[in-house]
C-alpha cells in the first residue's frame, strides 16, 4: 500500500492542482455548495416537520377541537366543557386555551396567543420557566411568557412590550422549551385574552382543550371518550393527538416539504453530476500530466488516490460551505412554519449540517471513483502522443 | 579499461505496433549493450525507433519480444506496480518537449518525483534546492513553466530527472526545440553530469554537432543498431 509520507504528498499535489486552477475550481465549489444548501434547508424543514407531526411513543396529549372546524377563529368550545373532560376515565390534566393567531393562513412568522389558567401554566410549565419570570407573569394579568422561537425571531426579552393580533402584552419573560408547538407560543392569561378579544365571541369560550392522558396505552380509548361525551351537545368535538392534531392541520405544509425533499435529491444528484463532470473534463486535458506522473514512477494507486483526493476536496469544501451557510441562515432567520394555529418550527441542526458535508464527500468520491481508474490504467506513451 | 559491468543490455529486442491490421516492426531483433557511466548519443532518421527504443528502456513501454536487463533488473518480468517503483529509482528521463507540469512552479516540478520516495519533508526540500542549483536555475524556483524560456524549461526538466538520483538518465531530443545558444548550454550541462558524477546517459539526437558531446555514437536504421565508427569502451 503506500506510507503516510506519500499520502500527505498526494493530498499535497491534490491541493495544488485545485488551487492553480482557480476559476474552474471556484465554479465547482459554488455548484456543489448552493446544491448542500439546498440539500440541508429541505433537510432541516423536513426534520422539523417531522418532528412535530409524527406520532411519538408514549404520547400523552390529546388536542380537544370543534368538530369540522380547522382554525382557531372558528373552533369556539364552552369552556365548561373543562369539567366534563375531567371526569373522564384516563385523563389527568386538562388547560382550556384561547388561540389568538396573527395570521390563520400558512405563514412563517406568526405569533400564537395562548390564553391559559395561570394555575394550569404554572403546574405544566414550572420547570420551563424561570422562578422570576414566572413570578413576573403571575403578578400582572397583561404578561406574557415567550417561545424561545419567538422571543429570538422577534428578539424580545423580559421587560419588552409587543403586539400582535391586535393584543399588547408585557413581556414577563422567556421560556426553555423543546416541544414544537411552544416555540411560538406567547403564553398569556386565559381572562385576558378572553377580555382582549370579546369580539370573537363570549368571555367564556376557548378554542380547545389540552388533555393529557394517565397513561399512553389509553390515548385513543380517550379521545374516543370525550367525542362521544360532546356528540349530542350542541358543540361537538374531534379529539386527536397533539401530533395528528398538527399533522392535520399542516397537510399542506407536508406536502410542500415532501415536493421540498425531491429538490433535496436533485441537489444531491447535482453534486454528484457536477464533480463527476469536472473531474472528467479535467482529467481528459491532463492526459499527458498523468504519463509524466507515470514516468516518474506514480503507480495506478497512487494516480488513482490523486483523482479520487481532487474530487474529495471538491466535495467537502464546497459541502462546508453549503451546510455552514444553510445553518446560519436557519439560525439566523429563525423560521416557523405556522399554520391554523400550529406551528413547525425550523430549528438549525449541527448533525444536519455534518450529515450535508459527508453526503458531499460521499457523492465526490464516487463521482471521482471512475475517471480515477481510466487516469490509473492510461498508457504512458498514448498519453504523450495525445 | 577494467572490466565495466553494463547498465543496459538488449539481446533480440522487439518491438512491433499493430496498426490498421497491419504489423509494423519498429525495433528488430536489436542488441546494445552500454557499460555503466558511458554518455552515448543514438542518432537514425526520423521514424526509425529511437524514441521507442528509449521508452523500452525508461520501463513506459513494454517490448514485444526478447530481453531487457537494465540497472541489474530483468524488466521485462516485472509487474506494472514493480516497474513503476523501479522507474522511481533508477531512470530519469528528459522530453524533448520538457513535459513540466503548466500548473506546478520550477521549484514544485523538481519536486515531484520525490513524492514516491520515503524521505522526510527537510531532506526533499534540500534535494530540490541542490538539483535547482545544478542546473543553475536557483533564482527561478517561484517561476511557473510558462514563466520560463525553453532553456530554462529544459534546465528544470533536467533538475527533475536527476533530482531522484538515477542510474540511468534518458534524453529524448533535449535540445531538438531549443536555439543554438540554449542548446550548447543544456549540452553542457549534460556533459558535466556525465564528468563530474559518471552519470549514464542515452540521448537521442539527429544532430551530428550535439553528437560530439557523447562517448560513443550508436545510428538506429529501420530498427537495427549500426555503430560506425568502433566503440569507446
Ligand atoms: N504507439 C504507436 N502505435 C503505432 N505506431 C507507432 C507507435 N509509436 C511509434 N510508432 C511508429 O514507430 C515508428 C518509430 O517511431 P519513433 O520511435 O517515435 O521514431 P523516432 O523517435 O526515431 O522518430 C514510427 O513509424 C511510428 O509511427
Ligand atoms: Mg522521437
């Protein structure tokens, strides 16, 4: 095989021979970034997606909705139907939530009013929420506890004051959260909202409720329970899981991102069209350079090594800037896709980012894996007559 | 003279193209042998095999019959991993065309072939920097091949060849593209070489006045070896 001296040497005329060639070089590395870009956008909007509306093992919570409604305007539920949910079998908690959005429409920057009983956030959200804030937020009814999405989209912090869907609130603070529909959430008081918005409808309605479940195994068994409790009154309801409840409502968004992830492919198969398309052109012009290399005593392993180190180095410094670029800008954008009151949020992903550098690499080396063995077997004196 | 043992020997060498369905026999039934420190000159037509006489003895071709023992190898058996590792060490060899590589500097070009030897970083850069000064091109190590004038190519392409320190080096035309003053210059070089290190050389040449620089003078006509005036060894 060949020593560590003659592989640093190889990587070392590699290096080279992309660098004196710069505009051809340049080209492919723009080519191969813009197409990683592409590549871990759709990556990171999809993750998201899923994320949010895949059905998880020992999901608890349930979303109690208006039968056949399908935005937070139009679900309207009494919020005495509270009591009758809590004596159903199986259930543990149950927060009636007023859902104010600033856009019902597919959006990517909406802001989602949660009007919840205090004692209700307070149980669900103590270890989210830092003592001071949650202070800060039970001590004034007009308060308000941010998504992390949110308070950096719109980079709030405590003390701010904001407005959105015709609601000013006080910013009390921000919480720590991981779960998707909280990302752009503005947690405010259930009688505030309420009070803020009597235009759409009484002081005591709410657009749903969140249940949780005692137990997983009994989460359709539930669902099922409260559906049929409602049936006959004269708001009846659609009981889902937290997930399915998002799912539902992002069916387009789903579909979108599954188009998105067929442009992620093509972008994967443009990586690998375009180094294998440079390394072959190259290749084919520097004939006589590989019987040189030849003469001088560079056996079929080592020209070999050589092409396939070109198209490596091509993939991976056009695969890091793609993937940095994409990261930073989904970091930097903060984006959430929202929709009917839910929210899939887009958060930047360091494995993403990892995982579109080695797919470049892996696309580059066996895009350069042919035009290495046609360099390696040339004849030497064929390659000088060319 | 005391008893030289011979770097190169052909005996019944081949060498034959299919072309067209038709077989041109290019080398026939050639013997040469050459004791090692000589500096001869192979001169012949064009055409008549003196490029592919050399590409034989280089290792970049393989012959159609008979044998080939260079520096104290059968190359002939070797596999083509074996004959590139042999080429490394014991050949050098300069193109009538230079053959730089365009994209590499004087100083990366020399360096080159040195990649496939195991030696360290510091001991490369002091061989390179010697070959350069040899050649008397030290003040053009920064310079790209487009950068320099054919004498200067020709200098670097020889700092290249004998940067790895062959037994044998090989000149196909060396000064064949070159004007008069350069041409007398690489000469020199070349006969220093030979002087001063007892390298061997086989250069290929048609020209009767380079001739005169080598020992012994070989003609190639239509692929046999007739050597005119006796031998020097
Ligand atoms: N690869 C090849 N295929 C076919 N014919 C070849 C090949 N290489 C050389 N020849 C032929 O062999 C003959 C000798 O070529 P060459 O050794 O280059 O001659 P010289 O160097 O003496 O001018 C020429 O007739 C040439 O056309
Ligand atoms: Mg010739």
């Amino acid at each position: 095989m060949i020593g560590a001296r003659e592989a640093s040497g190889i990587v070392t005329l590699a290096w080279r021979g992309l660098r004196r060639r710069p505009t051809r070089t340049g080209l492919v590395i723009a080519g191969i970034a813009v197409a990683i870009f592409l590549v871990c956008t759709v990556d990171a909007m999809s993750s998201g997606v899923k994320r949010a509306t895949r059905a998880a093992a020992g999901e608890t919570a349930l979303v109690v909705y208006r039968q056949n409604r399908f935005c937070p305007f139009t679900s309207q539920l009494p919020q005495s139907y509270e009591q009758d949910i809590r004596n159903i079998p199986g259930v543990s908690t149950v927060t009636p939530v007023k859902i104010v959005v600033s856009n019902c429409r597919a959006s990517l920057d909406v802001v989602t009013f949660r009007g919840v009983p205090a004692e209700d956030f307070a149980r669900d959200h103590a270890t989210e929420t830092s003592p001071e804030a949650m202070k800060a937020w039970l001590s004034r009814s007009d308060a308000a506890l941010l998504g992390p999405e949110l308070a950096a989209r719109r980079r709030l912090v405590g003390g701010d004051r904001f407005t959105a869907a015709g609601v000013d609130a006080f910013v009390a603070g921000v919480i720590e959260s991981d779960t998707p529909q909280d990302q752009s959430s503005a947690f405010v008081h259930l009688s505030f909202l309420q009070e803020q918005l009597k235009r759409g409808g009484t002081g005591t309605v709410v657009t749903q409720f969140d249940v949780r479940v005692t137990d997983p195994a009994r989460l359709e068994e539930v669902a099922t329970a409260i559906d049929a409790h409602f049936a006959a009154d004269q708001s009846p309801t659609t009981t889902r899981a937290e997930t399915a409840h998002v799912a539902r409502a992002a069916t387009d968004v789903i579909a979108l991102v599954g188009f998105a992830e067929l442009l992620g492919l093509a972008g994967l198969a443009a990586v690998f069209a375009l180094v294998a398309n440079a390394i072959v052109l190259s290749m084919r012009s520097r004939e006589r350079e590989v019987s040189i290399l030849q003469t001088l005593g560079f056996t079929r392993l080592h020209l070999a090594l050589l092409v396939v180190t070109e198209a490596v180095l091509l993939g991976g410094i056009g695969g890091v800037i793609g993937a940095l670029a994409s990261y930073f800008t989904i970091a930097f954008v903060r984006t959430a896709m929202t929709m009917e009151g839910v929210s899939i949020a887009v958060p930047p992903s360091a494995f993403i980012a990892v995982l579109g550098v080695g797919l470049a690499m892996a696309l580059s080396l066996a895009a350069g894996i042919v035009p290495a063995i046609i360099a390696s077997r040339q004849s030497i004196v064929a390659g000088f007559r060319s | 003279m005391a008893t030289v043992e011979p770097i190169i020997r052909c005996s019944s060498l081949e060498k034959h193209y299919e072309r067209g369905g038709e077989t041109v026999r290019v080398l026939e039934k050639l013997d040469l042998t050459i004791t090692r420190g000589q500096f001869v000159a192979l001169m012949g037509p064009s055409g008549s095999g003196k490029t592919t006489l050399l590409n034989l003895l280089a290792g970049i071709d393989r012959p159609t019959a008979g044998g080939l023992v260079v520096d104290g190898q059968d190359i002939t058996t070797l596999s083509r991993a074996a004959l590139a590792h042999w080429r490394a060490r014991s050949v050098g060899y300069i193109f009538q065309l230079y053959h730089l590589v365009p994209v590499l500097t004087a100083y990366e070009n020399v360096e080159l072939p040195l990649y496939v030897h195991n030696i360290s970083r510091r001991e490369r850069h002091r061989r390179v920097c010697e070959a350069l000064e040899s050649v008397s091109i030290s003040d053009r190590h920064a310079h790209y091949p487009s950068q320099l004038s054919g004498g200067q190519e020709q200098r670097v392409a020889i700092a290249r060849a004998i940067v790895t320190q062959p037994s044998l080096l090989l000149a196909d035309e060396p000064t064949g593209d070159l004007d008069r003053a350069s041409a007398a210059g690489i000469m020199e070089l070349l006969g220093r070489l030979h002087r001063e290190h007892g390298q061997t050389i086989v250069m290929v040449t048609h020209d009767p006045a380079t001739a005169v620089h080598a020992q012994r003078t070989v003609h190639l006509d239509k692929g046999r070896l007739v050597e005119p005036h006796g031998v020097a060894s």
